[in-house]
C-alpha cells in the first residue's frame, strides 16, 4: 500500500510513526511526571490552605479569647459574682459587659456563677436583662457541660455545644474566673456555629475539605454540621465524630495520630500525610494552634481538587501538538530542499538519458550520499554513452554483414527455388499424364499432391499391345530427396519391365527390388537414411478382361456403390532391411466397377474433430459413395472430401490416388 505514494509521503509517516512510538514512553513518563507535579502542588495547596485557613480562624477566635479572658479576669466580674444580690456590684457589671459585648465579634456574652449556678446572657437579638435566664442543674445532661470544664485543670476550652434553653448552637469560648485558687464562675462569648462554618469552614472549592478537631480528634467543625462532636471540649466522647472514623485504615490512623502529636510538638507547622479520608486517596494536611488548642486539618483530593489550571494543560497540550507539526512541517521541508530535489533533478536526467539524449550532463552534486549517487549516475551514464556509441559501431558493422549475408542467401534461395521449380516441372514431365489421357481419357483420373513443390510419390503407366501397366509409388521422404528418389525408382522399374516383361507385376517388383539394392548398396549409405518405397502395380489384359496385381505395403481398392473389394498388397516395401516376397494376383475385370490406387498419404492425412488419420473405414465408404459417378465427379468428391476433411491442419504428406475403370 505504501509504494502508491512519495518518497516525502513515506518519510513524514515514518517520522510521525517514529514520534507516536516515542510518545508512548513518554506519555508515560509524562504522565508520572504530571503526577509528581501535581502531587507537589497538591501539598503546596494544601500546605498553603492549611496555614491561610489557621490565620483566617486563629485571628477573630484568639481575639474574642482575648476578650473572654479579660471579662473572666476582671475585678468586677470577680467582685459581682462574690456577691451577687448587691445591685450596685450588678449593674457594674453589666455596664462593663456590655461594652464587651460591643467588641465581641458575635456580639454576645455569657456569664455563670458557680456558686449560686445562674446563667446571664446577653446578646444583639434578644432584649437586654440583668435577671438570669435560667440556672444550671448538675443532673441535667444538657448542662453536664459546664460541671466538667468547672472540674477541668485548664483555665478555659472552646466547645462546640447547643444550648437548649437558649435553643441556639454556638461555638462557645468558655473562660474560668478565680477568686484565688477557688472557681467562682465561667465567662466568655459564643461564635454562631453556621456563620463561623459558613465563614471559616465552607469553601466552593472543589476536592477540599476543611474542617477543625481537638487534642483528642474529636470535629469541632465540618462543612457537614452532622459531623461536629458537640460537646467534646466539655468532656463529652463520642467515637463516630471524630476524624480517624473518618479514615478507613488503621494505619492511616496511627499515621494521623502521630501526625497530630508531632504538630503539637511544633506549633506553626503543617503536616503532610496521605490517608484515605472519606473512602478515597486524599492528602491530609494538618495545623495545630496551640492558643485554641485545635488541630486545622484540610483534606484534598488531588484527582478533583483544582490543583493544576486546565488551562495550563490545555496549553501545554496545544504546545505540544504545535511543536509536533511544527517538527513534521519542517522536517518534510529538509526532506523536499535536500533529498527531493536533487533526487528529481536525477530522476529527469535519467529520463533523458534513458530517452537516448547521452549528451545531457547531470547537475553538479553536494558532498553528500546523493551527491555520490549523482556522480556514480554521470560516471555510468558517460559508460553507456560510450558502450552505446561501440555498440552503433558493430551494429553497423554486422547490419552491413548481415545485409551481404541475407543478399547471397537470397541469390542462393532465388537459385534453390528455381532449381526446385526445374525439378519440379521435370518430375511432372516425367509422369505419364498424356498416355493415360490418350489411351483411357475419361475411364481414369488422377489425384497427385506432393507436400512440398516436388515429392516422393509418382505413378506409372505403360501399354504394350492389349497389355496396360498401371501402378503408383511412394518413395521414403518428400521435398526434394523424395523427388531424387523417384528418379532413381522410375529407372529401375523401367529396367525391371524390360527384363521381365509387363505380365507379372510381381516380378516387376522383385526385380526392381533387387535393381535398387545393387545400386543403393555401392554407395554404403547410413542406415539411418531411409531408401525404402512402397508400390503397388496392376497389369491388365485387355483381350482378356483380367487384371494381376502385385503390391509392397499398397493395396488394390475396387468398388461397384455397393461393396468395396481388396487386394492387399507384400507386408514389406522394396529396399526394406528384409527381402519381400511379392504375390500376383487376379480379378476378372467387371464392368461398372472402379479401381483404385493410393498412398499412405490419403489414409494417413490427420484431420476430422480428434485430428486422427483418415484410416481404411472412412476410406473405404468414401469409395462406396462415389464409386458409381462419372470418373471426373468422383475426383472432385475425393478431393474435397480429403481437403474438408484435413481442415486448417498441414498436409503430412504427400498424396497420390490413381483410379481407373473399363466398362466395355
């Protein structure tokens, strides 16, 4: 499929196959290298949203314990809460508190006596009162709060409880307030617990998850209020909200205990760990302030949290694929300007030359591999520029030999041919074609074609008195040896009726036999040269109405339209290896009957559907058909039967068929 296209084609897909097989790898390497970056700003940002968040929440928080630490250590305070039904002490106090609560960030303020157990509050939404909103019972569980911080060795805490009587839930600063080492009571302010989640808790950041525990872990505040442990900081345990039930390893929960101490041991710090919060990988960052003896903690997942810009990677992408095309761009540039082109220029060069212009000198190449082939190209083409120019030269020299050549073998073949043509009108001089016509005119009629322009094959006619010798042969071979051979047999058979007479055409054949092989035998001829002939002679006895026939391997036919007779002749032709020996024999001549003589050359002729020889069926019914007609209709019906029945094939041989009859 590929060799449809160019030579550029094919570099560019082979470098961006190359570039696609190397960003597999690096993709790969890539992408763990993303991971490390995105995992590397994923502690940054969480590093950075712990301590952003640690300050957003230690300020306003340290600065109402600041204030609920002053209210608590006031002497006012103190001096109020020793004797609480003096009015002028009360409403000290309460002037005093109110200018607290002006500064407090809730504008809210509390305080309980831990001797009488009244609880004072005071806040923006409800109306002033000096008068105690209710007074705490210790067999209450709703007020079990306030008995364990009074029982508790620090001087204040912050819990995250609801308060019932007041029905509002509130992150609450809670401050002791001593008379010398006695607890004479707890002051402080409380922070609305959905603002303060709402303010410092909630984010609209994807994958991050803020939230605040204690010493012990239990959640002081989640974006999910169902999480907070209400009540811990006052002595409350609850295993469900706190922060390793929310991890699913025990091992991420040693981690985080461990995490958390060594964050007490250095306040300020953030600590990284990875943990699986939630039921999913996060990276647990945590923050400890001391001054509000809490744990921040921020939990991100890297996979959803925007720790990298998409934009950036999108960018990064584009630039990518911009440096790439880029890349293949120029590289198909360096491709066309230093491989293309010179290559084009050869290619044209060789074009011309191969269009026969060996005059055409090729561009001059750079020092370089195709720069090399260039100058092997005009060092080759100059070769063959001279290799053609010595070819032109002895393909003149040999054309002109040629041409003299192909002159004298056309005198040579013009004076074979006309020598061939001269035997061959001296071959038909020689047949006895005005004896027959004078002596049996239209009672005979004669079928001879030789393969070639002379032949093998000849007949025979002679008449002594009331004695007719009537005969054909068909010497071995054709074309011009054939001929010569019937030259040779015409004069021993001349010979052998001079001696024997014309009676006995036996005898004519044994002495022609025995003539042939004294004359051949003189010259030693190879055996493999075939000097054999076929034969067959008939002598009638016109006085006698009788007919003798002799034959080497050549039959006698006669037919009347109704049946065809034979008289075969010797199995062996003259000059075979073996002596023939060769029979007369006699027939009447019958009135109405027509005899015939013929070569193997009629029978043998291939042709019909197969491309089989004719054969003795085929010949003989042929004969039947035809035997009555006048002698001249009859040759035309054997010759067109023989020539349909050859077709488009060759003629295998040659072909003599002599037919006569005497009706009267």
């Amino acid at each position: 499929m590929l060799s449809r296209f160019g030579l550029r084609t094919k570099s560019i897909a082979a470098l961006a196959l190359a570039c696609l097989v190397a960003l597999i790898p690096a993709g790969a390497i890539g992408w763990l290298a993303l991971e490390g970056v995105r995992t590397h700003f994923g502690e940054a940002y969480a590093r950075n949203f712990t301590q952003l968040n640690r300050e957003r929440i230690l300020a306003p928080v340290s600065r109402d314990l600041a204030l609920s630490r002053r209210l608590a250590g006031s002497e006012v305070t103190r001096q109020w809460l020793l004797d609480e039904g003096n009015p002028e002490r009360r409403d000290l106090f309460f002037r005093e508190a109110e200018g607290y609560r002006q500064d407090f960030r809730d504008h809210s303020y509390f305080l309980i006596s831990n001797l009488s157990r009244h609880y004072y509050f005071n806040d923006a939404e409800k109306p002033f009162s000096a008068a105690p909103r209710y007074t705490l019972d210790p067999m209450k569980a709703d007020d079990a709060w306030f008995f364990n911080t009074v029982r508790d060795a620090t001087d204040y805490n912050i819990n995250v409880n609801p308060d019932v009587n007041l029905r509002v839930t509130r992150v609450w600063l809670n401050v002791l307030v001593y008379d010398g080492e006695r607890k004479i009571g707890l002051a402080g302010t409380g922070l609305d617990l959905s603002a303060f989640v709402r303010e410092f808790i909630a984010t609209g950041e994807p994958g991050v998850t803020p939230l605040i525990v204690d010493r012990s872990g239990a959640i002081q505040a989640h974006p999910d209020e169902r999480r907070i442990a209400y009540g811990s900081a006052a002595g409350a345990r609850d295993a469900v909200h706190t922060l390793s039930a929310q991890l699913s390893e025990d091992g991420d929960r040693a981690a985080v205990t461990a995490a958390m101490v060594r964050a007490e041991t250095e306040p300020g710090t953030v600590q990284l760990l990875p943990a699986k919060f939630d039921g999913r990988d996060q990276l647990l960052a945590l923050s400890y302030v001391p001054e509000l003896k809490w744990h921040v903690v921020t939990a991100v997942d890297l996979r959803a949290a925007r720790v990298l810009e998409g934009v950036w990677a999108q960018s990064a992408t584009a630039a990518l694929v911009l440096l790439l095309v880029a890349l293949l761009g120029a590289f198909g540039y360096a491709v066309e300007r230093l491989v293309l082109q010179p290559l084009r220029k050869l290619h044209q060069s060789a074009l011309a030359i191969a269009g026969g212009h060996y005059e055409l000198s090729l561009p001059p190449g750079a020092q370089d591999e195709i720069g090399d082939l260039s100058r092997a190209f005009g060092t080759m083409a100059d070769q063959v520029r001279r290799h053609t120019t010595e070819l032109e030269e002895r393909v003149r020299q040999r054309t002109a030999a040629l041409e003299q050549a192909n002159q004298e073998m056309r005198v040579a073949h013009k004076q074979i041919n006309d020598s061939i043509d001269y035997a061959s009108l001296i071959q038909r001089a020689t047949l006895p074609n005005r004896q027959l016509e004078k002596l049996l005119d239209d009672r005979h009629f004669i079928l001879w074609r030789p393969r070639d322009v002379v032949g093998g094959d000849f007949y025979l006619f002679r008449a002594e008195g009331m004695h007719l010798v009537i005969g054909v042969v068909d010497c071995a071979g054709h074309g011009v040896p054939g001929a010569l051979m019937t030259m040779l047999a015409r004069s021993a058979i001349d010979h052998a009726m001079a001696e024997t007479g014309v009676e006995s055409p036996s005898a004519i054949l044994a002495h022609t036999d025995t003539a042939l092989r004294a004359m051949l035998q003189q010259h030693e001829l190879p055996r493999a040269i075939a000097t054999n002939m076929d034969a067959g002679i008939a002598c009638v006895d016109l006085q006698a109405r009788t007919l003798r026939y002799a034959g080497a391997r050549i039959a006698l036919y006669w037919s009347d339209g109704e049946t065809v007779g034979v008289l075969k002749g010797g199995r062996r032709a003259l000059v075979d290896r073996r002596v023939g020996d060769y029979h007369d024999a006699g027939l009447p001549l019958r009135p109405g009957c027509t005899y015939y003589l013929a070569t193997d050359g009629f029978l043998d002729q291939a042709g019909g559907e197969l491309g089989y020889g004719m054969g003795y069926e085929s010949f003989t019914a042929l004969l039947r058909a035809n035997a009555r007609l006048p002698m001249n209709e009859q040759a035309e019906a054997l010759d067109r039967a023989l020539l349909e029945w050859r077709g488009d094939r060759p003629q295998r041989d040659d072909v003599t068929l002599l037919s006569f009859r005497f009706d009267d």
